[in-house]
C-alpha cells in the first residue's frame, strides 16, 4: 500500500499534515510540518509512516476544506536548496541537442549536451559500490522559490519564455550528523526558460533561476522504477498541448543513487539541519513542440503513484529596475 504526506493549512489559519492512503488523509496530531516528522522519526529510529501512525491518527478530512502546501518547507528558507540534474532521462538528449545545434547549425559535431547525455547513458548506472559518471547539475534557488499547487509561477519581467518541466523530485533532509535522509519524493514543475537557454547553453544557470512547484504529496518508500504521467498546458480551460512524460530508473540513463551520490559528496550539501529538493530531470517539454506559454496558462502535471495533480497558473513579473547601492 502506497502512502504519503500532506502539508496543509486549515480555514482559521492553522497547520498540519496527513497520511494520505487509499485517497483518505488523516492529520497526524501534534505535528505541525513534515520536518518535525522527520526529527521525530530520526530520533525514534523509525520511519516516518511508522512515526505518523504511533502518533495516533485523527479522523479522515476533506482535502477540499484545507489549502494544500507544498510537502517540504524550512523556517529560514535560506537552509533549503534547490538543485538539479539535466540529460538524465532516455530521450531527454533531443530537444536539448536541437536548441544547442541552432545556435551552430554548421558544426557537424556532438554537441556537449549529446556528449554529456551519452557518457550518463554509457556511465550513469555503476555497479554496487563503483561510482558512476557525473550528471549535469545546476542550482534552481532557495526555499523562497517553491510553489505548491494552485499557486502562480511567476516568471521576471527579463525572461524570454516561462515553460513546464515535469519531473520527480528528491526529498532529503542531512542529520545531525551530516548524513543526508530522503524523506521520499514529489511530483514537480521544474519552471524554466527555455528561449534563453536556446540562446547559449552557457546560459542554463540563468534559465533555471525561477520558482519551482511542488505538488502536494511526499511519497513514502521507493519510487516506483516506471513512472507514468500527463503533461498539459491549458489555455482559456481547454487544452492547448499534452503529452505523456516518462520518469522512474526504468526511463533514466541515471540510476538515482548515482544522481544522489554526485550531489551530496560536497561537503556544503550535507549541513545538518538542512533541507534539499534536488530535480531529477525531464524529456518532455511542450517548448520542443513550439509551444509558447502566455501568462493565465496553466501548466498541469499528474503522474502515478501520486494521486493528486500538479497545478499551477502562468503570471508575468512587473518590470524592475533594482540599482546597486554604494557605501
């Protein structure tokens, strides 16, 4: 039996969380937010289905009469990082070649995004105990950058496209003792802009620079090896564009603990206390398909195991000038 769990805010302004199984969500009394789970099960040596349940749960509620959050925060934000890795998913190498071999439509050789997509698929799932090629990797933002579902993605005033990414995220939290803790896994809209990215592949940190959406599930346990889901873009409440995306070690040249070891042999990535969302990739994008999003889009991913989709609408940032100040 699946489960997950459910950040939430109730009408009078109060939050919790649930064990969703079976579609009913019962608040787990006492605890306010998955962290304070996870200390808890940390400190009982439990896991944190275990932890939830011994904690006596309350009776089912109506996931409509509550504001779903996102299913991970941190009180400082400053101590949640958002990071992920690129070219990590069988045919997730095409589109990116496309955008790279525009901007070099005579040069008959490999790009380096095919390159390093052929060294993940050649590399990218070691044995036990080898260490597996290196992926791409970039950073996304702090925790001030998520969005659970509903909310809008609001992308700058400088961008030149706002696009969907549908993805599975990585939970995980480092221990006292600097031991990095996946506290399971959610559905994810890995917002970016495209065009710019198009434009110089060196120019990938600054279309990752935007928020992210989490959807509202953390899902317990492993994540299934084959990953099925949609990929929409709405438009005026009819559908615009959709596809089926892949995800799950079955569709990736990566094997996750080669993605998560790559990560975390920093030493900066294991502060205890820390929270990390790390993005495991997509090959899906309805940009590769010359789909341009207008603000008021919604962009709508749904995937099992998770029973709840993704929703998020398209919003513009106003125009900004932010000068430098000099003491």
């Amino acid at each position: 039996m699946g489960r997950s769990l459910l950040q939430f805010e109730s009408a009078d302004g109060q939050r919790g969380i649930a064990l969703l199984a079976n579609g009913v969500a019962r608040p787990v009394p006492g605890v306010r937010t998955v962290l304070e789970l996870a200390r808890k099960a940390l400190a009982a040596g439990d896991d944190l289905a275990v932890t939830a349940e011994r904690a006596g749960l309350s009776e089912v509620i109506d996931l409509a009469s509550v504001r779903l959050l996102p299913p991970v925060d941190h009180a400082d934000p400053a101590h949640l990082l958002l990071s992920g890795t690129g070219l990590t998913h069988l045919g997730s190498a095409e589109g990116r070649d496309k955008m790279h071999r525009a901007a070099a439509a005579a040069d008959p050789a490999p790009t380096d995004s095919m390159r390093m997509f052929r060294m993940g698929v050649e590399g990218g799932k070691p044995a036990p105990g080898e260490t597996g090629v290196q992926p791409e990797w970039f950073y996304k933002g702090d925790g001030s950058a998520i969005k659970g579902t509903g909310e809008p993605l609001v992308s700058p005033a400088f961008a030149l496209d706002g696009g969907e990414e549908p993805e599975i995220a990585g939970i995980y939290l480092i221990d006292a003792d600097g031991t990095p803790v996946r506290l399971g896994f959610a559905l994810a809209n890995e917002f970016s802009d495209h065009v710019t990215e198009r434009g110089n592949y060196l120019w990938l940190a600054h279309s990752k620079l935007r928020p992210a959406a989490l959807g509202p599930e953390l899902w317990l346990g492993a994540l299934p090896p084959d990953v099925r889901g949609t990929s929409r873009v709405l438009r005026d409440g009819a559908v615009l564009w959709e596809k089926p995306f892949l995800s799950g070690e079955a569709n990736m040249s990566h094997s996750l603990d080669n993605l998560e070891r790559h990560h975390f042999k920093y030493a900066l990535f294991r502060r205890p206390g820390d929270v990390h969302v790390h993005f495991f990739g997509t090959a899906t994008l309805s940009f590769s398909d010359g789909i341009a999003a207008r603000p008021g889009d919604v962009f709508e991913i749904a995937a099992a195991p998770f029973s709840l989709p993704l929703r998020n609408p398209l919003a513009v940032a106003p125009a900004a000038d932010i000068p430098v100040r000099v003491l």
